[in-house]
C-alpha cells in the first residue's frame, strides 16, 4: 500500500505581489485536493491571512513551525519569517524577492532532508530575486545546483513535450553554445525522463533546427548541418528514436509535433512561443534530471492582475497533479529495476 500514501507536497510561495499565492490558495480551496496530497506552504501565516481576506478566498489552514509537522487532510503553511510584510500588489518589490528566495531555500531544505516528497514552485521575478546570496537566472539553475543531477526545462501537458536546448541565455550567443556533447546530454536526460518519469518504454525525440528551414543546406547558416545531423546519427546509432533537424517555422503547425513523445528546441522562445500558443493553461514546468520531482505552472507573477481575485489556477492544478503523477511514476520505475523479472513479464 506504499504507493498509496499521501504524498507531502510542498510549495514555494513565489512573488507576493504577483499571482502566486492566489494560484495556490485558489487550487487547495477545493477540498478533493486534499484527497491527493498534503500540501504544504512554505511563507508566512500573516501573508497567507492577508491574501485570503485581500482575495475572498475560503480557506483554512494550519499553521506550523516544520514540515515535519505537517497533517495529512490539511492545508499546512510552515512559517518561514515571522515579521509583518506589507503586500504591494503588481509591484516588483526588493523585499518581495527577498521573501520568495527565503521561501525556496526553506522549501529545498525540507526536500533535501525528506520532510515533503515534492516540490511545486509558484512564480517569482528573475529581476527582484538577485543578490549577493542568490545570483541565478531562476528556479532551474539553483535547483541543479542544490538538488544534484543534470537539470533541463521541460515544457510538458499529456498530449506534448517541449524540451530546451538552452534556455534563459541570449539568442545571438545560442548558436555558438550548441555542440555534439550538449545535443547528446539533453536527448539523454529527455529519453532517461520519458522512461522514468512519463512510463514511455522506447520514446521518439524530434529535433527542432537552429536556423530557419534548419539552414537550407548551408545557405542560411552551418550549424543545423555541422552540428545537429551528425549527433543525431551518433545519437542513433547508439539506439536513440532521434529525428530531425526540423524546420521549427512548419512543425507544429503541420501537426509533425504529434508523432513525437518529445520535442527539443533549440533556444526559449523556439520551444515556448508553440507550447504556450497550444496549450497555455494546462501546461507545466518540469524540471527534468534532477534527483527531486519539481514543477511550477507555465505563467509568470502577472502583476498586471495580482490582488484582483482574478487569476486563473489551472496551471498550477496541473502543475501538483503533474508533480504526484511523476513521484509515483518513478517509484514505480525504482520498483521495477530493482525487480527485473517482474519488469521482463511486464514487457511481454
């Protein structure tokens, strides 16, 4: 009965002047959640009160010291600062960064020493969250460091996988940050993913090209041709499904997309503008490659409607169910590896 145990989601609670908290309590609002996990928030009993009464969102929740002492059928907020904070709604505030790293690094910490089996991480601002203490482009890159693994972002809802290349790096520097080794690291860690996180038993990868028309023979630009041909035939030849380069202009919308498991693109906007266009709302942020399960919803703080009650939870919904689906999923896998004969019938 393992597998049926509540597993202990926790949560960093993100920019408090954008739209995260709103997401958060709005998705534990409804009672059936608690039926899939035990949530628990890692922010403050005051701003949780606050952002309720601010909000008219009906929610109870109990308040603790540690994740440790989190109780299953409630909606657990762990405090990790104890002074007053004033809530600035859409404003990018110094303090609000400040705030939202604590939250993570509490958040971490308890994944780390095994208080929660999973992390769903609510927007922060790239800009607000820099300092002395904390100098990363985001969530991803402080993850990889703290969590061990190799990290990739990806994009994912059921019907569609979008992996990434490179992610928050300029586009005039992608090209030049492209190799074989890096081509063959991140179809590696998409393939092990889809494997272990997502149940697919031999998955096929697209490639999607650098350049437009992936360089039309050259007459664009060198790098499809010099670079991504020949790592997806060493890539297959080691009996990896990959294919492509593709044109990225044509692929989605010809509906190429859906004979793949996955798709990986080159640079952010190449695999996020098709992602976001085809399934914003639904889809998640996974972390792939990491030794913790983590997930965040596909939108940002929207301070253009924070502490309007307006916001919508959908992404985060899916990001917690995403989260639990994945857990189990690879404590299935771990089962099954431990246990090849019953993992060979399986096959059969």
């Amino acid at each position: 009965m393992e597998e049926e145990k509540k597993i202990k989601l926790g949560i960093s609670i993100g920019d408090i002047n954008g739209i995260g908290c709103e997401v958060v309590l709005k998705t534990f609002e409804d009672q059936r959640m608690l039926e899939f996990c035990t949530p628990i928030l890692f922010a403050s009993n005051k701003i949780i009160s606050q952002q309720k009464q601010d909000l008219g969102i009906g929610l109870n929740y109990h308040g603790i010291q540690s994740a440790g002492q989190a109780r299953d059928n409630k909606v657990n907020v762990v405090s990790v600062w104890k002074e007053s904070v004033d809530i600035h709604y859409g404003q990018a505030t110094d303090q609000a960064g400040s705030l939202a790293i604590k939250s993570l690094k509490a958040a971490v910490k308890a994944l780390k020493q095994g208080e929660i089996d999973v992390l769903v991480t609510a927007p922060i601002n790239k800009a607000n969250i820099q300092s002395d203490e904390f100098n990363f482009p985001g969530h991803t890159d402080y993850l990889a460091k703290e969590l061990g693994g190799d990290s990739l972002m990806f994009m994912v809802t059921p019907e569609l996988k979008i992996g990434l290349l490179t992610d928050h790096l300029a586009v005039k520097d992608v090209p030049a940050s492209i190799d074989g080794e890096l081509v063959a690291r991140k179809v590696g860690i998409i393939d092990k993913s889809l494997r272990m996180d997502f149940g697919i038993r031999r998955p096929k990868i697209a490639l999607l090209g650098i350049n437009p028309h992936s360089g039309d023979n050259g007459v664009i630009g060198k790098e499809d041709d010099e670079v991504l041909r020949p790592s997806i035939e060493a890539l297959s030849q080691k009996g990896l499904l990959v294919f492509g380069p593709y044109a990225a202009d044509s692929f989605f919308g010809s509906g190429t997309h859906l004979q793949f498991d996955a798709v990986l693109a080159a640079y952010h906007d190449q695999g996020l503008i098709p992602f976001k266009t085809l399934s914003f709302g639904k889809g998640v942020n996974f972390t792939a490659g990491l030794s913790h399960v983590r997930t965040s919803p596909d939108h940002g703080t929207a301070y253009e409607i924070a502490g309007q009650g307006t916001a919508d939870e959908s992404s985060f919904k899916e990001a917690v169910f995403t989260a639990i689906d994945i857990f189990r999923n690879r404590e299935q896998f771990k089962e099954l590896t431990r246990q090849p004969l019953k993992a060979q019938k399986l096959k059969k």
